[in-house]
C-alpha cells in the first residue's frame, strides 16, 4: 500500500507544475518546483529500469512471451533467422537500462565538450580584465555570461562593451555575478542529468526549459536588488538575444524565454503575493521531500525486484 502511495504521489507530483501558474511565483521557488519535478521524472525513469531488469522477468506475462517457440508460428523466421523467445525477452529486458545509460553518457560528454570549449574560449580570446572583475573575450557579437563550474568568470565581449550603453553593461554585469553567487550552473547541471535520465516521460522538455525560465529570472532580481533599472536590463535581455549563448552549464544574458522575462522586468509588480503563491513553498518543500522519500526507497525496490527475480521460473527450451 505504501509503495503505491508513493507512486501516485510521485505521478500526481510530475504533473503538478504543469497545473501551476509559477511565472510569478517567487523565482527561487519556482526553479526548485521545476527541478523537484525533473528529479521526480527521473528516479520514475530508474524505478521502470529496475521493473523491467529484476520485476518483469518473474511475471506470467513475461514467461509467456518469452518461452513463446517461434519457430513453431513462423517458420520460415526459425528458417532463416537466429530468433527465439528468450533472445526478444532478454532484449526487453536490457533495452530500457540501456538507453537510459547511453542517454545520460550523452548528457554527461555535451557538459563536458562545453566545458572545455569556454576554457578554450577563454585561453585563446581573452583580451584582459574587464568592468567588475569580468573578462573581455574578442567577439564582435554580444556576449555576456558566466561560464565555468569550478572557477566561473563573467565574459563579457568587445561586442558588448561597444553596444551597450553604461547603466545596461551594469545590470547585464550584476545579472550573470547572480548566476555565479547563486550557484545556478549546479543546478542547471543537476537539471540536465535529470532531463536526461526522465528524457521519454511526458512534459520532461517543457520542465527542463521552465527550470532554466526561472534561474534567470532569479539572476534578473538579483541585478534588480543592486539598483540596476529594469528597463536597462531589459534592453540588455532584448540586444544579447540577437547573439548565440554558450552551451550548458554556462548561463548567457539573452538565454531562456526573452519575451516572457522581458515583459516581467517592466510590470510593476513581476513577483505576485496572495494565498496561492504563500503556498508555493509548501508545495516545493513537499516535492523535495516526495524526491528524497523516492531516492530513499530506491535500494528497497532494487532489493525486492532481486528477491522477486529470484523465484523466476526455470529457463524453457524450445523443441526442435
């Protein structure tokens, strides 16, 4: 009853974001909503790998398919082809662990492939120190980021530093030193290895964008809080989002969905108040709690599916 509990709770939370209106919400809540929910897809996504490896194969239903003695239907497969029941059932069986497996090894190497192109960026392009302990890099484009993950550093590009006027350079500044003081690229990082272990459960793609939504909004009010206008800033957003950004986990201005930050810079009240958004960092406590409670039970389930796999029937041979 309990396992079941959880597993509702775990879907009614995957899909409990969706639901929500976070845009104004507080954005260190929402951005801890989206990642519990990434988390959430994620441990859903190990949990099916660890039913299909160490459940399934106790099942009837998977006995039946795979002592299934295809060359008693299809002859002219048994003819021609190496195929019987056991091979199609152990491909099932391996198939999901697999993928997850190769999906995250992808993540894994796009992290660290940018990585090493900002620290080649920054080897071959510096030019020297810039405004704010920033650095300049030689690019006629628009670039202001914070880039790097054990040592970060705001980039800021020639381009920028000519197209900018003085009080945009300041907020874009103070804008990207909030990524690196709120140590968004972690986040980001954690988000990303979520995204790549939840990848085929619905709405995964739209969370992963939310969760990178919200970090910048998070850096826009914290270059609010330095006394930067937001309409500085928000002309910063508008002339960075003409360049490319850097890959992930580097963090760029013009990054993760312009118009919608854009138009919230200029309300007068971006972060809305009231009963529901008092609720929301229940809602987020809750679904942190919900994530750790469901990777916690991970080595129970995994023990269970052993114990399971190991009152499996006996192997069956096809006659010939």
């Amino acid at each position: 009853m309990s396992t079941a509990l959880l597993a509702l709770g775990v879907l009614a939370a995957i899909g409990l974001p969706h639901a929500l209106h976070l845009d104004r919400a507080a954005p260190g809540v929402a951005a801890t909503i989206w990642l519990a929910a990434l988390a959430l897809r994620a441990l859903a996504a190990v949990f099916m790998a660890i039913f299909f490896v160490l459940v399934l194969p106790a099942t009837e239903l998977f006995t039946l398919i795979s002592h299934w003695c295809w060359h008693a239907v299809i002859p002219f497969l048994a003819t021609h082809l190496p195929l019987n029941g056991h091979a199609v059932g152990d491909a099932a069986l391996i198939a999901p662990s697999f993928v997850l497996a190769v999906s995250v090894l992808s993540v894994v190497a796009g992290l660290w492939r940018a990585a090493r192109a900002v620290s080649r960026l920054i080897a071959r392009s510096t030019i020297g120190d810039g405004p704010g302990e920033s650095l300049i890099v030689k690019d006629g484009d628009i670039l202001v980021a914070a880039a790097g993950l054990r040592r970060p550093r705001v980039l800021v590009s020639a381009g920028a530093l000519v197209r900018f006027d003085d009080e945009e350079l300041a907020a874009s500044l103070d804008h990207e030193r909030g990524h690196i003081r709120r140590h968004h690229r972690w986040i980001l990082v954690a988000g990303e290895l979520c995204r790549a272990l939840g990848r085929f459960v619905p709405g995964t793609r739209i969370a992963s964008r939310e969760l990178a939504f919200h970090l910048e909004r998070d850096a826009d009010r914290f270059a609010l809080r330095r006394e930067n206008h937001p309409a500085a800033l928000a002309s910063a957003i508008c002339k960075a989002a003409e360049a490319p950004a850097l890959a992930a986990p580097s963090l760029a201005l013009g990054g993760a969905s312009v118009v919608r930050r854009v138009r919230q810079l200029l309300e007068d009240d971006p972060v809305a108040s009231g009963p529901h958004q008092r609720l929301l960092p229940l809602v987020a406590a809750a679904m942190v709690a919900l994530a750790l409670a469901s990777a916690a039970a991970l080595p129970a389930a995994a023990e269970a599916g052993l114990h399971q796999a190991g009152r499996s029937t006996a192997v069956h041979d096809c006659p010939h």
